[in-house]
C-alpha cells in the first residue's frame, strides 16, 4: 500500500488493521456531544469489516469505552478510550486502565462554573480528565483556552489540548498513539499493516503512529471530505468482493 493513497478494498481486508476515530469520522459532530447521531447502517458495515478482517478493527476516541458501546449497541469492538487512558484488546475482554494521577476536584469545579456562567460551553467530565465545549459559542474558544491554561499552569502531569470546538485536559503520557501500538500487539493485529483514519488534532498522534508503524493514516477533511465519505468508503468495504 502506497502511503499517501487510500488503499482499495482488496488491498484492506488482505493485510490492513483499521483504526477509527468516533466523531467527526464515523458520525457527524452536533452541537452537543450527546446528540450525534449513528446511522443505523454503520453498526452492519462495521460489523461486517470486523469479520472480514478476523478482528483487526478497533475504535480510537476520546469518548469513554462505555459511550463508544452505547452508541454502537449491540455491536462491541475492540476499543481505546479517552485518548488510550482506557482499553479494551479484544470485543469480549475487559476495560483495562493504567494508574493515573487524579484531576484535581477544584479544576472539576472552576470548568463546570465557567461552563454554567457562559451560554452555550459544556464542561464534559470524564474518568481521568474533562473537556469544556464550544461549539455552539464559538466566540469563547480562546477566553477559555487561556483560563484553563492558567488553571492547569505547570502541573507535570497534565496536559491541555486544543480538540474541535474544544480544549480537553488530560494525563500526560497516553494518546491515540500509544493506543494504536498497543492494539498493534494483540493477535487479530499483530502482522497487519495499521490504517487510521482520525479528523481532529487529537487523531495526529494515531496517524503518526501507524505511519511509523509501516502503515496509513488519513485525515477526514484531505481524504474523504467528511464523516458521510468515511462511512460510504466503509460501506464499499464491507461488501467488496
């Protein structure tokens, strides 16, 4: 496979391990984390890769594992959640997470005040970290990509990223990178050549990493144009002959 084109579908379902972000990739980002909505086909031609490749399809999203499952009910897939903070190798193996430093409760509760004094933010808690939404309030992007610095300031441990009408604070250490080297290892993997396919800043460190792995990464946007092209490529996948 040539590393700057999309591989056909033979090419895939021969000697590819598929990694995919969740949002803005497999489904349409919404105002509202809560409110994308999965096409009900994705779930069959999901279901139907999975198969074909004996397993080497993961989920790689900054969602938690238990959104990504609830989303795509009653499938389950080998996931990473929340940047690779939470994994689960196989469909039917368990959520596996490494110690983490806690998020200190106090930057918990400045970003739900910001979020609860300011129109159109959300503050997303999550395990080991939490994300403030500005989506529907683009204006403050940068009022709040500046508190939160200050408020993470020096701390060794986290690290503030800008996402997609979003800045998220997380644990240093772990991305959508490491998860892919880790999937990387497991069986249904091991052999394969990587592709990842991400759309956010967030996706760069998967892209990254199955580049580096001998492998593909691709940007929604170049690529495929949006989430709808992801999903009619996957589509043609799942019943290419």
């Amino acid at each position: 496979m040539e590393a700057s084109r999309l591989p056909s579908p033979c090419e895939v379902l021969s000697c590819a391990a598929v990694f995919l972000d969740f949002d803005g990739t497999l489904v349409d980002l919404a105002l509202r984390p809560g409110l994308v909505a999965v096409p009900h086909d994705l779930g069959r031609d999901l279901a139907a890769i999975a198969g074909r490749l004996d397993g080497a399809l993961a989920i790689v999203s900054g969602r938690t594992i238990a959104e990504i499952d609830a989303f795509l009910a009653p499938l389950r897939l080998a996931t990473a959640g929340e940047h690779g903070l939470a994994l689960r190798l196989a469909p039917s193996g368990p959520s596996l997470r490494g110690a983490m430093p806690a998020l200190p409760g106090a930057w918990r509760d400045a970003a739900a005040a910001w979020a609860a004094k300011t129109p159109g933010v959300i503050a997303e808690q999550k395990p080991a970290g939490m994300v403030l939404h500005y989506r529907m309030a683009p204006e403050t992007g940068p009022m709040l990509g500046a508190a939160l610095a200050e408020l993470v300031g020096g701390a060794p441990a986290f690290e503030l990223m800008a996402a997609s009408a979003a800045w998220e604070v997380r644990p240093r250490g772990t991305d959508k990178g490491t998860a892919v080297a880790a999937l990387m290892q497991e069986a249904a993997f091991a052999g394969r050549r990587p592709l990842f396919i991400g759309d956010d800043l967030t996706d760069e460190d998967g892209i990254a990493a199955a580049r580096a792995l001998g492998g593909q990464g691709f940007r929604v946007a170049e690529s495929f144009g949006d989430a709808a092209g992801v999903r009619r490529w996957l589509a043609e996948l799942a019943i290419a002959a």
